[in-house]
C-alpha cells in the first residue's frame, strides 16, 4: 500500500450523507496502483438519467476525455460512471483507447444499457498503461457491492494524493417539490482548472432536461472549480460532471430560466463551490487557505487574471507560507500580469490591514499584521483603481510539503 500522506490541517469532515434516489455506488479494491485500499469507484444510475459534462482543455487529455465528450455528444442518458484511482491512462496511445472501449463494454454487458450510457474517468500517475484487465476483474465484486449509500465509499475510491474524502449535499425545492443535491470531489495538485476540477461528481433526483442540465452546470463552473488554482497546471483529466436521475415528481422544466429553478440553480452553484473549496484545502502540501479579491480593474475579464496571476506566483504563495506579509509580491504579481495597471493607483490590503495605498506603503499595525498571518485563512485584496472589474479566486500555500509529495510521487 502508497504511504498515506498526513491529513491536510484545512481538512474538514464529510457532512451528513445520505442517499439520491436513483442513485447506487460502490468503492473496490482493483489493485491497479494501490494495495489494501480501494481505487474502482462505480455509480449506476436509473434508467432515464440526464447527463451534463465539461472536461480538461488541456491538449494532451486522457483517454477518457474523448470517450466521454463522444457519449455525450450522442445521448443525453447515463446508465453508469465507472473512475479507477492509481493510473491517469493519458499518453498511452492505442493501449488507452483499448482501456476504455474493454472496460464500458463490460459494464454496459453487465447492467445491460448501451455502451454509450456509460462514463468513464481514470485519475493517476500519467503515460503508464492502464492494466485494465484488473478493472475487470474487479468489476463483478463492484457491481455487487452497489447500494445507495455508498457515497463515502466512492469519495475514498477515487483518491490520489488527497489527504480526505470531499462531499457536499444541498436540499432544495423545486416549485413545492424537494429535490436533493449530493456531490463528491477527488483534487490535491495539478490543479489550475480550465473547466472543473480533477473528478467532481454530481447527483440530484429532479428530473431535468439535458439541455437545462448543461446550461446549469456551464453557469456553476466559472465561480467555482474554475476559480480555483493549486500549482497552476491544469490536469489532463480534469472533469466535471452532473446526472439528474429524474425521480423527484415536480412541474415541468423547459429552460434553465425558468422561475421554478431558482433555488435549485442557487444551490448547484454553492453545492460547486463548496467541493472546490474543499479540493484548495486538500492542495499538496497545504497549510493556508488564500482568498485573493480584486477590485476596480479595467473589467471582470481582467481582474479574473490578475487575480489568478496573485493566486499562482510562487513568491506569494511562500510567503504566506512562511507567515509572511510580503506585500511587495502581490504588487509584483499585478504587474506581471500582463493586465492594465497603474502603479500610482494600485492599494493593497492582507485581511482587513491596508498596507499601500495609491502607490505608496501605508501605515499599519504590523503586529496585528503578525498575528492575522499566523491564521488558516488569509484574504489578499488588490485594488486598480481602474474601473468595476471584480474577481475572486481561491488558492493555498506553497510549502515543503509540496515537493516531498511530488518529488517521490511515482515511487
């Protein structure tokens, strides 16, 4: 078995799962990488079930990538998820394309839908062949294993480097109907979204168009997964899916639009948030939790990148690490950003203490500076001056940690 690495100080316990109708998982050992734990996760879904997706635009995704934009180019149905941990199957040519095919063929056999009803992600060490045969194998012992609350089970089984299971839940009402949310998330490095995050998983019981499916999840992704940054390199495997089972009876929905889904699009997006949230608290080697807000740049676009530019920089992110109240690289990051700036407008604040201010450094209380950087959670806020581009982005420490873990990472 992998060495476990120590449990994140900015974990947080898993909240009260329970189960979504339509819904059945199951967590197995395959023995793909890992020994004595589990690494093959399986969801079944109810016949009827919607899909969404949005996957990695990174140009060298994994095998699963193509498979799982294909099925749901040509249905809106999913009968079954199928994600193994220990093995990303990316750069593995032939041999990964094989994987894939053997593998959703078995389990469409087994649960007899169609092939095509069937996704697949994979999550691990990159450019060694996936030894598919063991999902195989291991498969049987999987589907046996379904049952409808099989949430934690299926977070565990989906872990790489994470240090805990990530989940979320949300229940809402759809007109006078209640519907449930209930999601989970595998992330720790190589995360820097450009879509979703590592794995995320998302399961609700109202019954959705796959159309309105879609439009949701593409408005959820941006403020969440997609604001979020660990190392600043986007996975090959990143995905981020959703599956409306369709058992809740409500009114009919025709459009994301429409009035009756308000407090289930409210929810969706906070449900996203919070798995993203959980994936920074999990980054490698982490210790700080940094909420980075810039206000009055040029535009949105623009303060979403310089945001991302303070989120990413190694300095930065040392500093905090160290304890650090370095302000002098956050104005580097600004600058470096490539974004409209002006030094002479630029005001810069950690927590609540405005260190410069318009160009100039600020007089403040350095030892409740001290004090405030010694917490779990920093807030860095960069003010333009510039106009009313606003942004948030989410990120952590860059610590020792860091590299202990990607330095022996394939031994």
């Amino acid at each position: 078995m992998a060495k476990p690495y120590p449990r994140s100080p900015l974990a947080l316990s898993l909240p009260k799962l329970t189960s979504i109708a339509g819904v059945r998982l199951s967590g197995v050992e395959a023995n793909i990488r890992y020994s004595g734990r589990t690494d093959l996760m399986l969801v079944e879904f109810a016949p009827g079930t919607t899909a969404a997706g949005v996957y990695t635009r990174n140009l060298c995704p994994g095998a699963p990538i193509p498979w799982c934009r294909r099925a749901l180019a040509s249905t809106p149905h999913a009968r079954a998820l199928l994600v193994n941990s220990g093995n990303a199957n990316v750069f593995t040519g032939r041999a990964g394309e094989e994987a894939v095919v053997a593998c959703a063929g078995e389990v469409a056999h087994q649960l007899g839908c169609p092939v095509e009803d069937v996704f697949l992600a994979s999550t691990g060490v990159i450019g060694e062949t996936l030894p598919y045969k063991k999902i195989l194998s291991a498969l049987p012992a999987a589907i046996e294993a379904l049952h409808v609350d099989g949430w934690e089970e299926a977070a565990r089984a989906i872990m790489t480097t994470d240090t805990f299971p990530k989940a979320a839940r949300r229940e809402v009402k759809i007109g006078s109907t209640t519907v449930c949310l209930q999601g989970i998330a595998k992330g720790s490095g190589m995360v820097a979204p450009d879509m979703a995050t590592m794995l995320a998983y998302v399961a609700t019981d109202a019954s959705l168009p796959q159309p309105v499916l879609q439009a949701l999840l593409e408005e959820g992704v941006g403020p969440s997964f997609n604001s979020i940054t660990v190392d600043s390199d986007t996975s090959t495997s990143d995905m981020l899916m959703l599956f409306a089972t369709g058992q809740a009876e409500h009114e009919e929905i025709g459009s994301h639009e429409d009035a009756a889904l308000a407090e289930f699009r409210t929810a969706l997006k906070d449900l996203l948030h919070e798995l993203a949230l959980l994936v920074v608290r999990d980054g490698e080697g982490a210790t700080k939790l940094i909420r980075v807000d810039v206000q009055e740049a040029q535009d949105d676009g623009s303060a979403r990148r310089i945001a991302m530019a303070i989120a990413n920089s190694p300095l930065v992110k040392t500093a905090i690490a160290g304890e650090d109240a370095n302000w002098g690289r956050i104005v580097m990051a600004v600058g470096k950003s490539g974004e409209p700036a002006d030094r002479d407008r630029l005001s810069i604040a950690i927590g609540d203490h405005w260190v410069a201010s318009q160009g100039s450094v600020k007089d403040h209380d350095v030892e409740a500076l001290n004090a405030y950087m010694r917490q779990q959670e920093i807030t860095i806020t960069a003010d333009l001056g510039l106009g009313s581009g606003r942004a948030s982005v989410w990120t952590c420490d860059l610590t020792h940690g860091y590299i202990d873990i990607n330095g022996s990472y394939r031994s």
